[in-house]
C-alpha cells in the first residue's frame, strides 16, 4: 500500500463503519471514496453493474475532491470483461497521463456482474491478493446495504399498504350502491369488464359527480390486482407545489418541512391501482415526469438520487374535454396518448333518467342504513319531482338530496319538497379575477409547451411572449419554472 494511512486491517474496519451509515448507492461510495482516500493516492472509483444479457454497464463514480457522485451508462472495457468472466482481479496496471493505473477489482466471484475500479495516481500500488480480499469485503458490504434498504423499504410499504386496504374496507362498507339500467351504462360495464382482465391503462370521462371513482373501484375489484390496494389521489385538490411529492414521494430533507421520507401514491400503489382522478388539473411541468413514469414504471423520489421501480396498473379520470386541452397547450399531447389507451365515457345523469327509480331506492336504503334511521318510502310523485329536476352535480347532488330529504323526514317520510326548497347553487357572478402570478405562470408554461422548452430565437418563447430571453429567464427564475420538462425527447 502506498504511505498508508491505515493498516489492511484498519482500512477494512474503517469501510465496514463507513457502509453501515449508507443509505443509498450513491451515499455508499461516497462513503468508499472517503476511507479509500485516506489510505491510497486514490484519483477515482468506479462502481459497475452489469446490464444482464448485455455488454452495458452502469457506473456509479466519484473522486475523493469533493466533487458529486455520478450515474451514467457505457459499454463495457475488454480489461472489465475479462475480470468480470474470470472473476480475478485485473493486474494489467496500464501507465496512464501522469503514471496513473487502474486496478479492476470484479465483486462477487466468477463469473461477476460487478466491479470496483480504482484509479490510483504516481506511486499508488494496491497488491492484488488484498485488493482481492477488498473486493470480497465491498460485496458483501454492498449486498448488506441493499439488504438492508430493501427490508425497510418492503416495511414501509407493508405498513402502508396496510393502511391502504384498511381504509379500502371502511369506504366499501359505506360504498354508493352501482345501479345500472339504461343501456349507455350497460355499455360503460361491457367495456369495464372487457379490460378490466388486462393491465391496460384507462381513461374515465364524464362530467363531476358521475361515479366515476365507483367505476374505477368494480374495474381494480374485476382485475387480478384485487386483492391489493387501489390508491387515489385528487390531482386537482393538491397545491402546486406538492403534486410531485405526493405522486413520486420525497426524502428527507428535500424541502423546508421534509423531516422524514415520504412514499408518493406510485409507490404506495405498487402491485396494485393507481387511481388518477382529475389527471386534466395537472400543472405541465408535473406532466412530463408523469409521462416518464407511467412509460417506464420508475421515477425518482423529489430529492432523491435512485430510481425507484414499480408495478402499477394506472386508471384515471378527468371532468374536462382534454383534447382542447391538448389543442391550447394545456396539457401534453404525448402524456394524452399514453392516458387515452382505452377511453370510456361516462354519461351524465340526465341522460339515464330511466334509472332514477331504481337509483333513487338504492341510495334511500344505502343512506338511511348509515344514519340508522328507518328508509321511507319513495311515492311516484317524489320520482316525478326528481325526473323534473335537471342534476347538474349528477349522481352526488342526488344523494345528497336525497340525504337531506330522510333527516328532514325523520326516516318516517322523504321530505323531498323541503330539501329542494334552498337551491345550494350560487347565483352566477362574475369570474374570479386570476392572480397576477399565475396568470404570467400559464402564459409562460403555454408557450414553453409549444415551443419545446426553446427560449431564444426565432420560434422560441421569449419572441412568443414579446419578451427579452433574459427578462423571460428572470421571471421563470422568480416563478420556479424550470424549462427541461418541456423539452420534447
């Protein structure tokens, strides 16, 4: 060893302490780097695994100045696949700029799908028998951290899953009853049955109030995912500045208030649904990284470095026409195709009024049942007054109608007349005037989407806009905008 600062012993001490505090990949050689520093005139290490079945590697590295641990992907070097094939350290130390070497040491025996390379600078020596036991050291130091991430990481879910199924239970106990006699919604259960067997990802449209989480709750029952948890999230009740965690999670950390790792609804959902309701109120800089996500089943936590992998059946829904959506700018084209794989349209209320009989009976029963109040009877002239009414909240401002009507009655009669008499419906008033910020927030993201992220020149946003590129920057900087998510790939 070069003017060693530990003996062999030592050094292997000092890796064993410094893995145990490693969370991550990325933490776990830096960590390395640090003790490998302190005895070696160490330049670089690089930390490869193999792509299974191809000649790829991926290359987790740093040096001990400080700088930050990088993630990239090359092909592998003959000296690397040789060590890896015999599974013996490379003892080719070829002279490089500065009488450098780099010794590659292959993990985990032969034939191997790691490697530590360490580049070592004028004078370094590492003997290879140690450089071996090292190897063997940093295996099982690497297997031990992975371990160890992975059981806390299945506890963690464990215990939300948990949760998730339990509080599945409580909601179905008191679910809205599914009744089904006009032919536009037997043909909304045909094509829910027809899918519901595949992973295929589906878009529920219709207007608010509907059913449309009730269609997507029987659409996860009938699918072989049923027996985990369907996970839903309200895309549009969310702040801006929360959707991402709440859909990919964040780290501890990440973010004034993140005092502890959080999962998002992509991992909670895992090897079960995700639900999507309201996907059309997403913020466009959101869309791209769900985009991505939904493409390759794997994202990053918001101030994380790993790629988390899930398996996740997507199902969402939306109260909006996205495709002038799609036409303003207003939402991704892309992200629209890979949603609208398989549509299904969910009709209004007032174009199945030949279900209010039954509908109405069913909610009655339902709703009395959870007020433990006796259910009343529903006189054809209740059904007549119902059938006048045109239900612009659909199937929710009926229950809750409805609702009104038995706690106004006692459970004795349905006081129909009393609970329509106060109309909860606002007079119209004039549109709310839109903040200044978030009016200059849409402008610029519309002409990011439609100019690809490009801000100078002809054709890029800040001619769009009519503004200098650097007042453009200025306010994008102000506002948080970032302009890589709407680079098109």
């Amino acid at each position: 060893m070069a003017e060693a600062g530990f003996e062999p012993v030592e050094l292997l001490a000092a890796l064993v302490a410094a893995a145990s505090e490693a969370h991550t990949r990325r933490t776990w050689a830096r960590r390395v780097v640090e003790v490998l520093a302190r005895a070696l005139p160490l330049v670089r290490l690089e930390l490869g695994e193999r792509a299974e079945g191809t000649d790829e590697v991926e290359v987790v590295s740093g040096a001990p100045d400080g700088g930050a641990i990088a993630t990239t992907r090359r092909r592998l070097q003959e000296r690397e696949i040789a060590a890896l094939r015999s599974g013996r350290v490379d003892e080719a130390e070829r002279r490089g700029p500065g009488g450098r070497s780099r010794l590659v040491v292959p993990l985990g025996g032969a034939p191997a799908a790691m490697f530590v390379a360490l580049t070592l600078g004028p004078g370094g020596h590492l003997d290879p028998r140690f450089a071996a036991t090292l190897g063997e050291v940093l295996f099982h130091l690497l297997r031990g951290q992975e371990v160890t991430q992975r059981v806390a990481e299945l506890s963690r879910r464990a215990h939300v899953e948990n949760r998730e199924l339990r509080e599945q239970a409580r909601h179905g106990e008191r679910e809205r009853p599914l009744v089904v006699r006009s032919a536009a919604m037997q043909e909304v259960l045909r094509r829910i049955d027809a899918v519901a067997p595949f992973d295929t990802t589906v878009l529920l449209a219709g207007e608010s109030g509907t059913g449309k989480e009730l269609l997507a709750q029987r659409l996860h029952r009938l699918s072989a995912r049923g027996h985990r948890p369907m996970v839903a999230i309200n895309c549009g009740a969310l702040p801006a500045n929360l959707v991402e965690s709440a859909l990919f999670g964040h780290e501890a950390g990440a973010f004034t208030g993140a005092t502890r790792r959080h999962l998002g609804v992509f991992e909670r959902a895992d090897r079960g649904t995700l639900f999507l309701d309201e996907v059309g109120e997403l913020p466009l800089e959101v869309q791209v990284k769900l985009l991505r996500a939904l493409q390759s089943q794997e994202f990053e936590r918001v101030g994380g470095e790993e790629r988390v992998r899930v398996d996740v059946r997507v199902i969402a829904a939306t109260h909006r026409e996205l495709e002038p959506m799609v036409a303003a700018g207003a939402f991704r084209r892309d992200l629209f195709f890979r949603l609208c794989v398989f549509p299904i349209r969910v009709p209004p209320l007032r174009e199945r009024t030949g279900e209010l009989p039954a509908l109405t009976a069913a909610l009655v029963a339902d709703i009395a049942a959870r007020l433990k109040l006796p259910a009343p009877p529903v006189p054809p002239a209740a059904l007549v007054r119902l059938a006048r009414h045109d239900w612009p909240g659909n199937v929710r401002e009926l229950a809750n109608v409805l609702e009104a009507a038995i706690i106004l009655g006692r459970g004795a009669t349905l006081a129909l007349d009393a609970a329509l008499a106060v109309d909860p419906t606002p007079a119209p008033a004039a549109a709310p005037v839109e903040r200044l910020d978030a009016a200059i927030r849409r402008c610029i993201t519309a002409a990011l989407q439609a100019c690809d992220g490009r801000i100078y020149g002809p054709g890029g946003a800040a001619q769009a806009l009519g503004l200098k590129p650097g007042t453009l920057q200025s306010k994008m900087r102000k506002l948080g905008i970032d302009r890589e998510p709407f680079v098109r790939e």
